[in-house]
C-alpha cells in the first residue's frame, strides 16, 4: 500500500505542490527518499525515523521508501520533513482518519518530534493559496503574517501529536499566535529626511516626483556635493506605500536571503556599495539566493557612483530593467526571482569629478570624460527614463517655503490610481505594454511629428522614444489630463538632457 501526502517545493520564490509518497515493506530497516532531494533532505530520515520512534510507531525490520513527486525537480530544504512523518504513520496504521487532498504539511522536526520553523514558509503559505491548498499545518513563526493570508486555513502546531489530534478531531488547538503585523497601505510614516530639507533643486524635484508617480529610472550627473546622495535618499519619502501583497513579498524574499527585515511596511531601498559583486546584486550562490536586485522588489534600488561599478554587473542590470524579473541558471537549477524595482543612479560626469563646477577647474581631458561616461554602457543609458544633469546650489538663497515629501507623495497616490483606473491592474506607466500604453492614450500627428524630429536630432532609439512617451504620460497623469498634452510631451524631453561636454561648459561659462 502506497500513502500519499502533499507538501509544497519552491523554486526560487515560486512554489510547486510536491506529492510525499510512502511505502513500507519487509527487509532490512532502512530509508531511501528519491525525486532528487538535496542534503538537507536526504538527512530528513533520520528526523524522521527518531521523530516517529518517539510515538511508539514500529518500523523495525521495515524498508520505507520515500519518492518525492514531481520527480524532475530538484527539492532542496527540509521543508517536506513534516509531510514524510504523517505519510509514514498512516502507512503504518498509527491513525487511520483520511487526510483531505488539498491538506498541505510543510515544517522540519526535531528529533524529539517537535515541529520547527524553516527558511521560505511563507513563500510556501502564498504558493498555498495559489495551488487550491484549502488548509496548511505549519510551526509556529512570529515573523508569517498569518491573518494575511485569506482564502486559506493555517493550523500551527507545536508536536506531531498536536498534527496527529488535530486530525482525529479530538483536541483542538489553541496556540497563541501572534505574527508580524502587515498594515494596509498608509502614509503615515515618518521619514528621516524630507524634500523640503533639499534646497534647490527644482528641476531634480520635479524629475523624482515623475520617477515615482510613473515608476521611471533616472540617472543623475554632477559634481561632488551638489545633492544626488541626498536626493537618492530622500527619494521612498514620496515613494507610494506598499498594498498588503508586496509586503508579503518583501517579507518572503527577506526571508530567502536571510536579511534582516526592518519594517513591512516601508518601501524597500537598497544602497549597495560599488564594490559589491555581480553575484551580490543580481543574487545566485550554489542554491540560488536573491540578490539587492528582488531585495528592492517594488522598491528602490540606488547605486551611487554607478560608474564605479563593473561593466559586467551593470549590463546584468539589463533583464531586470526590462522585463521586472531575474533568472539564475546554475548546473542543477534554474530559479527567477521577482526584481521589478526602480533604479536611482549617481555618478560623477567626469573622472574628477568637476566638470560643470563653478568652484573648482575640471582637469580631464575630453577623452578622459568620454571614457568615463562611457563605463554606462549604452543599453544601460536606454534604459533610464531620466537623465538628469545637477549643478551645485546657493545656500544663501531666500529661504522660501518648501513643499514636503507628504505633500508630493500625495500628488504621486493620486497619478497612480489613475494610471491603475486606466489600465484595469496595478500598472504604472512605465511598466505597462507599449501596446496598451498608445491603444489607452494615443498621440496626435502633431505630436507624433515633433517627437520624431527631437529624436532624429537626438539620435534617440526607439527605445528612448517610447520611454518619452511614457514619461508625457506621467506628466499629464500629474496634472489631471486624459490624454497626453504638447507641454507634456516637451517636458518630458526636458528631462533627458545628457552632460555636456568640456567645451560646452566653457562656453557657457563665459
């Protein structure tokens, strides 16, 4: 007789159900786990055996053979420990009630038969939902938001004999429990630093303002001390909130990568340093972990001195820029990690960095500047919404009042639910297919006309094309248009100005 059990794999942070099949036979006393399980799985039979032991289960003298269904997939982690106990004990006969097959186990065991807590359970619990499951039993984990999770029953339990009652319908359980707590989307956390501390700036202002209310990448240029680090920084202060599904994104990919996670409800910002490796950002590792890329999932991601960077790390960006999402592909698997992120890029125009600086002499060479520029490859460049090009401010000006990051990022909520009104689903513009996109809000001839004449003067690509389109529709979504204005179309060609050359500069000195 062969017992069948379901648990849940992951693949990255995708979940598969994986069906525990057991059988028992006479002959010498053994257990064999096959369906390619990694270490940690192989190592599963002695939980298992010493687990079961403790319930007076005989498996003396007894071959069990475990086969982990779909068998093609490599399963890694002792997620399915739990799983393999209860398909042993009824094959065994030590219960005889029938398990429901949209009932799922997931949990490691101790060798005492307690049930602990592993890595990538809650990623499990939303593959759950979306696998049918109707019911999972798990242990106990503060940081699983569990009242989160409508549409499924999550029984937490402590003992295998919590499982083994529970199933009988003889006890019920009544554990505490108490999870990390997902808010609804609000605005009102309180930011370290605000837009209205940014003097200046205006132009950068209004550029970040789009980016965050069209979801659109930007680059900025400038000389030491003119303000792109703080500009970066300041920049989740009107960043919209998250929805109640990308926290629990960010919770499971946090997990994953066994990052610290300082609050659910903050918007991911990730600031790795230019000395971080591919594998650090892009993720990857024997078993593939998520890098800073899935880490600033529906959040942030922002390299300063982007030109430091190596050229090999900065064309990985090239996939996640471009289609929101990450492969990895090692010998043994292939995983894809979610990495729709928004990308705030910073760097020096010039190796010195004073090109265009009115207090210090730019000492390169213009071939020295157009390498350096150069470090961003041109892929890279097409795929940034904004350039912008920062020049240092007077901090004597007059001391006007200054709009706060509360007062913009209400402006930016309200440009977002027109854009998700527009489009039926939580898409901004600059993710939403291009198709959609002109089908939705299509361009006059006039329109059409003076973008292909700015962009032959230009030489803009195609690409760079249908990013302004993009952005002049941003524009008009921040000022309560229907359908994409001239102005905004100008406006939005403003802000793909590139760093002008050496000569240039000199000339607008003078």
């Amino acid at each position: 007789m062969t017992v069948n059990v379901s648990s849940i794999g992951l693949k990255g942070l995708e979940g598969y159900r994986v069906q525990v099949e057991v059988q028992v036979s006479k002959g010498t006393e053994s257990m064999v786990i096959v369906g390619l399980p990694d270490a940690s799985v192989k190592e599963s039979k002695e939980r298992v055996l010493s687990a079961i032991r403790t319930l007076d289960c005989d498996v003396t003298d007894q071959k069990i053979v475990v086969n982990l269904s779909p068998s093609e997939q490599k399963k890694n982690g002792p997620l399915f420990d739990l799983a393999m106990a209860i398909a042993v004990l009824k094959e065994r006969k030590h219960f005889s009630e029938e398990i429901p097959r949209e009932t799922a186990f997931i949990g490691a065991l101790s060798l005492d038969g307690s049930i602990v807590k592993v890595e990538g359970m809650l990623p499990a619990l939303i593959a759950a939902k979306a696998l049918e499951f109707k019911k999972v039993f798990l242990p106990y984990d503060p940081l699983i938001p569990i009242e989160m999770l409508e549409g499924i029953e999550c029984v937490v339990v402590e003992h295998i004999t919590d499982v083994l009652q529970y199933l009988s319908g003889r006890v019920p359980l009544t554990l505490p429990v108490r999870s990390l707590p997902v808010k609804e989307a609000e605005s009102s956390v309180t930011f370290q630093k605000d837009f209205s501390d940014i003097i200046g700036q205006e132009q950068a202002k209004l550029a970040l303002e789009v980016a965050s209310a069209g979801g659109h990448n930007v680059l900025m240029s400038g000389p030491p001390g003119c303000g792109k680090s703080l500009l970066a920084e300041t920049f989740s202060s009107i960043f919209p909130p998250l929805t109640k599904q990308a926290q629990l994104e960010k919770i499971s990919l946090y997990q994953l990568a066994k990052e610290k996670l300082d609050s659910p409800d903050l918007v991911p910002y990730r600031h790795p340093h230019h000395s971080a490796s591919s594998v650090a950002i892009i993720g990857g590792g024997q078993n593939p972990k998520p890098g800073e890329v899935s880490l600033a999932h529906n959040g942030i991601l922002f390299l300063d001195e982007m030109a430091e960077f190596t050229k090999k790390t900065l064309d990985m960006l090239r996939q996640p820029l471009e289609t929101g999402n990450v492969t990895i592909s090692r010998a043994h698997s292939t995983v894809t990690y979610p990495a729709s992120f928004l990308l705030i890029g910073a760097m020096n125009p010039c190796p010195c960095g004073y090109l265009g600086s009115n207090t210090h002499y730019c000492s390169c060479t213009p071939k020295q500047i157009q390498a350096y520029q150069n470090r961003v490859s041109g892929p890279i460049y097409d795929r940034i919404d904004i350039l912008l090009t920062l020049y240092p401010v007077n901090l004597e000006q007059s001391e006007e009042r200054r709009e706060s990051s509360l007062d913009v990022q209400r402006r930016v909520e309200q440009a977002r639910e027109r854009q998700y009104a527009r489009y039926q689903a939580e898409v901004t513009n600059a993710r939403v297919p291009y198709e959609q996109l002109i089908k939705t809000s299509p361009l006059t001839s006039n329109q059409q006309k003076m973008l292909t004449q700015v962009s032959s003067k230009q030489q803009w690509s195609n690409r760079v094309q249908i990013k302004m389109i993009r952005l002049a529709r941003t524009l008009s979504d921040l000022a309560g248009e229907n359908l994409i204005s001239d102005e905004s179309i100008w406006k939005a060609m403003t802000l793909r100005r590139t760093y002008p050359s050496k000569d240039q500069t000199k000339a607008r000195k003078s």
